[in-house]
C-alpha cells in the first residue's frame, strides 16, 4: 500500500504547483536517472500531461509501472480542498488540492476509508514533498 501511495504522491507532485504562470502546465515525462524511487520497482515509463482548467488542472497520467503493468487515470481539479473524482486510478478515488502559500500545495487523496495527505513544496531549489499517510 505504501508503494502506491508513494506513486501516487509522484503523480501528484507533477500536477500539483499553480503559480502566477502555471509553471505546473506541459507534459512530463519520467526521467530514471534523474529520479529517486523508494521503495522500488521504479516507473519503467510514465507521462503526465496538465493542462489548465478554469481555476485549476486538468491531469492525464499514462504509463508503465516497474512490474510491467499498464496505469492511466486522470482527474480535473481546482485548488478549493474539494474532492474530485479520479478516474481509472485504482489507488484513489478522490483527490482534493488546497494552497497553503504560493509555493505550497497540500494534495489529499482517498480510497475508502483511508486518505493520504502530501505537502509539495516548489521554491528555487526544485520540489520537495512530505507524503503523510492518515
């Protein structure tokens, strides 16, 4: 269970920064040597694409997890600390996003009974993400 939060943590990290820009909006690919994934197996391939919607993102995640298996979900979400529905993620069912500052966001997903809640931190130095498993 940890791993697929841990993976869905990745996703989320790659959505989850509305700045004055956007800087979050494009299509990410998944790059293994400049990445650190733990616990393994990390992704064998994995593009996430965001686009904006209103006041939020819409996210199309794809790819390949280290076990070979397929994954592609999406959801679309404003950063209001709503629930939104996740489609085709079988790890979460609802995702909510809520600003802590302008370079914080605290991304909280579901499944039955047991969420998780990660804060992503995007300053100078890159992303930093503490992932909280409640």
């Amino acid at each position: 269970m940890r791993r697929s939060l841990v993976i869905l943590a990745l996703a989320a990290l790659a959505t989850s920064t509305l700045l004055a820009a956007n800087t979050s909006v494009g299509t990410w690919k998944y790059n293994a040597a400049k990445s650190k994934f733990t616990p393994g197996p990390a992704y064998k391939s994995r593009t996430v694409k965001v686009e904006a919607h209103g006041e939020g993102i819409k996210v199309s995640v794809d790819g390949v997890s280290g076990d070979g298996s397929k994954h592609a979900y999406s959801y679309t979400a404003n950063y209001d600390g709503k629930d939104n529905p996740v489609t085709g993620n079988p790890m979460a069912d609802t995702i909510a996003y809520k600003r802590i500052d302008d370079n914080t966001v605290e991304a909280t997903t579901k499944k039955g009974r047991q969420s998780s809640c990660e804060y992503q931190d995007r300053r100078r130095e890159g992303w930093k993400v503490d992932d909280r498993v409640v």
